[in-house]
C-alpha cells in the first residue's frame, strides 16, 4: 500500500532524506516548509538523485502538505517542536504523526535531556490529544544512511500510537529497506529518543559518521 506523507520540515537533512527513501518505493512524498520556496529548492536538489526515475515529490508550506496527506512527519529541531505543533493541530485531527524529533539541549548533545513531559513524543500527545496516534521512529537512523541510497545497516525501534499505528510506520520502515521492531506504548519513547544522544557520542568518540542499532536474538 502506498501513501501520501507529509514531511513537516523536509528540507532540513533528516526531513529530505527520508523524504527520498519513500518517494523511491513509490509513496507521494510532499515536502513541507514555512517557506515554500525552501521547499522548492530541497525538492529541486533531491531530484538529481533519483537519476531520472519517476517518483512523486513536490514542495508545499507545512500547512498544505499537512491538510493532504494520509500520514505526517515531523522532523523540525526540538526548539521548534511545540511551536510547530501547535501551529499544525487542527490540521493534524485524525491522522497518524511520526516524530523523529529528538529533545537534544545544544551544546550537550551526548547527554540525555528529556523535557517536562517524558519526550518529544509525549509532549507532541499532550498538544494534539486523543485524536492523533503520535509514533516515535527514525530517531537512530543517520541522514548520511537515508541520502546514500545504500542498503542501510540499522534498526528501527517503533513505540507510540496504538498497534494499527505502529503497524502502519513498521511497514513505512520496510519500505526503505529496514528492519522495525514494535516497542510499545507511547511512554516508551523516552528510551529511542535517548538512544540519539548515545549514538552522538559514539560517532565523537569513535570517530565514524553514523553509529547505529541492532537487535539481535529474535528469529
């Protein structure tokens, strides 16, 4: 099955990259931003890379992308998370959210920072409420493995939502080729966002661009 995904602050790297891994399986990607013509361009700048393949993928505000689409995701910094939310919640009624945010606290990335609410999952949750089935996903997956357009050597850790949910965005995830493990309940995101800053700190200490995840001991 194929999607319409909105991507709320899809010309940052993270945004873009995905945005690339599912216009490649076939899903109509549409770009967001506060600014159209940000959009634009990221668009005009991913294009080279599908090397003339037919994808759909097209620029928009975060607001029109939004009202269209089938599933939404948010992948603006944490300082401008709540903010946005806010600004996209009626839009948002009744569909599923992805977040890939991350709660990191410049300059201390490598340190785990959780905000009031548990996580920027939560804290999405208790500004849209009931309504929008709000996923945690992504977060350990480097720009650098989405925009290689290799086979990426990772994880995903899935938690939030309700089962359906988490169902739909373990398919997204297999879409572009990775593994994605069910991690329950929304309380559980605290754990995959955590995950990011360890990983931070992994590619500092050990000098390499993209440390990952994965589990082992499940057939």
């Amino acid at each position: 099955m194929t999607y319409k995904i909105a991507i709320i602050g899809g010309t940052g790297r993270e945004g873009s990259g995905l945005g690339f891994r599912w216009a490649l399986a076939a899903h109509e990607v549409l770009i967001g931003s506060r600014n159209v013509d940000k959009a634009i361009k990221a668009v005009e700048d991913l294009m080279p890379r599908f090397e003339g393949k037919e994808v759909r993928i097209s620029a928009w505000t975060n607001e029109e992308a939004v009202e269209q689409c089938d599933i939404a995701v948010l992948t603006v910094p944490f300082n401008a998370h709540a903010a946005t939310l806010e600004g996209l919640k009626e839009q948002l009624q009744g569909k599923i959210l992805i977040d890939v945010c991350v709660p990191l606290v410049p300059p201390k990335v490598t340190k785990v920072q959780m905000p009031p609410e548990g996580s920027a999952a939560l804290q999405a949750k208790a500004i849209l409420g009931p309504d929008v089935q709000v996923v945690d996903a992504f977060q350990t997956i480097s720009f650098e493995h989405l925009l290689s357009g290799e086979e990426i050597d990772c994880d995903v850790l899935v938690a939030g939502g309700n089962k359906d949910a988490r169902e739909v965005v373990i398919g997204l995830a297999e879409d572009i080729g990775l593994k994605a493990w069910d991690a329950g309940v929304i309380e559980n995101t605290v754990v995959l966002e955590g995950l990011t800053s360890i990983l931070i700190g992994l590619n500092i200490k050990y000098k390499v661009p993209s440390a990952g995840i994965r589990l082992t001991g499940i057939e």
